[in-house]
C-alpha cells in the first residue's frame, strides 16, 4: 500500500523549506511541490538530504493524490493573484471536506472572501499568520489561523507541534477566529512592528545626535535594557547590530543607507485603522517615517538650505538615557493599546469573537515582537477580558504614571535639539488626548456647521441630537445629513 503524506506545501522559497523540515522534525511526513519543478529537486538534494517522509512531486495532481485525506495543503507563495490561481488550479482536484492553507501575508479581504468562495465547494479554508521569519520559520513559529472554524481540527496538532513555545510552555498558535481574522491579527502584529522599531531608531537617534554615543556606548545601553522591562527580540537585536564590526573595523549600521523599505503590511494597518475610525496614530507615524526616509536625495539636498536649532544637550547625559529609556517604554505601551483598540474595532466590524488574551499570548515567542511585557498584556485580559483599553488597566496605568515625567522630558529636549521623534511625541499626543474629557473638536463641530450646515451635538442634550444654527443670518435653516466615521 502507498504510504500517503499528512500535509503537502506549495512554494519552496526559504520560508516554505523551513516549515517542512519544522514539520518534518516533529514526525509528520511533508509532500513539497514548486511551480518551477527543478526547485523540488534542489530542496530534496539540499537542505531535505537524507531525511525520510519528505516526498517530492512535480504537479498538483501528484500532489494531490500524494496525500492522506482529508487533504491538507498549504500554500507558502506570493501574496495576491498567485494564490488565487492555485487555488483554482487545486479545487479541481480536491474532495468536499479537503483543506487549502495559506500561511503568505495575504489581505485579510482576500482570506475572507476565500473562506467564503470555497465553503460554497465544500472545501476548507484557512488564511494563517506566520511571524518568526526564516529562523521562526525553521524552530518555531508564532502562528495566527482563521477561516473557516472546520478547518482548525484537521491542523491544530501539526500548527502547535510547529510553533513556539511561550516561556510558561504554551503553543505560540490558537484559533483566531473566523473568515479573516487570523491574517487581519498578523497585520496588526506587522503594524506594532513597525511601531516597535520607529522607537527604537528615535531612542539611537537621541542617543547618538543628542548625546553624541557611539555605537558599541549604544550597544552596551541596549544589552542592558534587554535585561529589565524592555526584554524583547528587537531590543536584543538592536545591541548586536549596533556592535557589529564591518570588515575594516569600523561599525556597519554607520554605513549602511537611511532609506528604510516595507512590505504594506504597516501600511494596511493604518488604511484598515482610518476606514474604522480607530486612532493609531503611532503605527501610522511609524509609516510614515520610512516613507520620509525614502526621500534621501531630497533630504540631503534640505539639510544644506533649511536650518534647525544650534542647542546641545546640557543636562546629565546618564539620568537623561534613563529617561531615554523610560520614554521609549511607556510609547511602547501606548503602541500597543492603540494595536488592540483596533483589533477590538475589528471585531465588532466583522463579526469576530476575539480573544484578545489569547492573541497576546501567541505573540510571547517566535515572532519579530516577542517580548516579557506581552505576558502583561495577557495578564491584563485574564483579569478582564472585556478591558476597554489596555491603559485603563492597573498596571499599565502605573507603568505611565510612573514614566510620564521622563517621556515628557524627552520630547521637548528632542523639539530644542531638533531631533525627529515623530512616534514618541505622537504616542505622547495620543495619551494626552485620551486622558482628556473634553477635546477642541467641540469647536471643530462649530467650524463644519458654520461652513457647510453639517450639525452638531450639545452638552445639554441627549446624545443622538443634532442641531444646526444660521451663524450669519443668511445661511438658512436647512442643515447637511450626519453621519460619523
């Protein structure tokens, strides 16, 4: 009798190699498959030498007859067109009941749209965050699955057996949630990504043009703050590169370009936060902040016409790291309040039944921003799973208490010496307007009705009322219809 393999993988690209051979290590056999055939060959002579239960075919029908059913198939391809046309390419060739999985970093549209497209087959669908990049790939990834609610029994042990492990044991993998809701929860993790690092470049940044640091001074800083509360992979690999030697001695990060790319991930995050309203206003800085740095030729070309401020810092370079320090965590919690704001906004907007606890907890090892200060996001939704926002919650509330001073002090010492920290002041912005119980916009409603007859609420009406008034005498009384974003 053939032996059949327990799950097949289109797109043998480095990610999609190293979640076999993941999968391989922990005993489940691994049919592989790659539009251009001679790749199989390569992977099965490469890096698969020698391993047993790792099956090379060379077309879908192949692949398909080569698995135990229900079929599995995952699709570790190109975002976009790509997984479209291999799904039609495999739904010919697939039983109601089978499973296509598409762990790429897919539109979370795209994943609802084909959950529901593929029910109407009788076929499985899940769309699946998959964070760790080659290495989490490899040892264990963090791992964000939804779709369709059937599909998670058929994979639940290999996606566990593959992932990460959280410090306390647990699988970095649980059912997000349906339709799109696992990819939508990757997005967002990309969004505070983003956010992450924008902070950390303005704490160097600070470091180094407002305290004149050098790299292996600046390294020694991070090594130690991956010690305390700002434990994390990105502050751990922050102290590495800044110590890292290039060939003649000297430190790389200096000579290496300040253009920063992306991938859209951040980007959608901002689109999805601005299409529900929902204020992220650091992740989209963040955003921002690489597009800005793309604009090196005109930069350089700026920096010899426009002109900033001549101080230099004066203060005492060691309390003022600290402050550094603490400024950069307490814009670190806000990052991610804002993160779940969103992702709760998401979950009354489409429907999902969020667990909130349960994506901070998946997010504690394998992915690019693991860190021990998710344990406290978990720990805030255990206590209360319907928290509002994360800086209600007691900890979080005393972390910034506790910081605001230092946080403060860092943005107006960065505004005298003329140093962009665009996602710190605007972290500090949002805390400031959050925290406040009545903000301009009451003049703003003012402003829009006065111009364009849009209405108003008022103080001493029931909300829900709306009210227009003929500021000039010559306006009218007919108002515009309202509507809110």
């Amino acid at each position: 009798m053939e032996v059949k393999a327990d799950i097949g993988l289109i797109g043998l690209a480095v990610m999609g190699q190293n979640l076999v051979l993941n999968m391989n290590d922990h005993g489940y056999s691994v049919a592989v498959y790659n539009r251009t055939t001679s790749r199989v060959d390569e992977f099965l002579k490469g890096p698969a030498e020698g391993r047993k239960n790792i099956y090379g075919v060379y077309s879908i029908e192949e692949l398909v007859d080569k698995l135990a059913r229900p079929r599995k198939i995952m699709l570790m391809v190109k975002a976009g067109e790509v997984v479209d046309k291999l799904i039609d390419s495999l739904i010919h060739h697939l039983d109601k009941g089978d499973l296509i999985i598409d762990g790429g970093n897919s539109h979370f549209l795209d994943t609802t749209r084909r959950t529901k497209e593929l029910d109407k087959e009788g076929i499985l669908f899940i769309g699946t965050g998959v964070s760790g990049g080659e290495e989490g790939a490899r040892h264990g990834p963090s791992l964000m699955p939804g779709g369709n609610p059937g599909a998670w029994p058929l994979v639940k042990d290999i996606f566990q057996a593959i992932s990460a492990r959280a410090p306390d044991g647990a699988p970095c993998c649980e059912w997000m949630g349906e339709d799109g809701a696992g990819h939508y929860i990757k997005m967002v993790h990309n969004g505070i990504e983003y956010g992450d690092m924008q902070l950390i470049c303005e704490a160097y940044q600070l470091m180094k043009t407002g305290l004149g640091m050098s790299p292996d001074e600046m390294s020694r800083i991070f090594k130690e703050w991956d010690k305390g509360e700002l434990n994390s992979f990105l502050i751990e690999i922050t102290g590495n590169i800044l110590s890292f030697k290039d060939e003649d001695g000297s430190p790389l990060v200096e000579k290496i370009l300040d253009t920063a790319g992306q991938k859209g991930t951040g980007k959608w995050t901002g689109i999805s936060a601005l299409d529900m309203g929902s204020p992220v206003t650091l992740i989209v800085e963040a955003v921002f902040a690489r597009c800005l740095s793309a604009l090196k030729e005109e930069r350089v070309k700026a920096s010899r016409i426009l002109k900033g401020p001549d101080s230099q810092f004066k203060g005492n370079p060691k309390s003022f790291t600290e402050d550094i320090r603490k400024a950069l965590f307490a814009s670190k919690l806000i990052s991610y309040a804002q993160g779940f704001m969103l992702l709760r906004e998401a979950g009354k907007e489409y429907g999902w039944n969020l667990d909130f606890g349960s994506i901070a907890s998946v997010w504690r090892g394998g992915c690019i921003i693991r860190s021990s200060f998710l344990g406290k996001i978990k720990e805030a939704f255990d206590r209360n799973p319907y928290l509002q926002n994360l800086l209600l919650d007691d900890y979080f509330k005393g972390i910034i208490a506790e910081y605001q001073l230092s946080w403060r002090k860092v943005v107006g010492t960065s505004i005298e010496l003329g140093v962009s920290v665009p996602a710190f002041s605007s972290a500090l912005s949002f805390y400031d307007g959050y925290r406040s119980d009545r903000l301009p916009a009451s003049l703003l409603q003012a402003q829009r009705d006065y111009f364009g007859a849009h209405t108003y609420e008022r103080v001493d009406r029931p909300r829900g009322q709306f009210f227009h008034t003929n500021w000039t005498g010559r306006g009218g009384e007919v108002s515009s219809g309202t509507y809110n974003v």
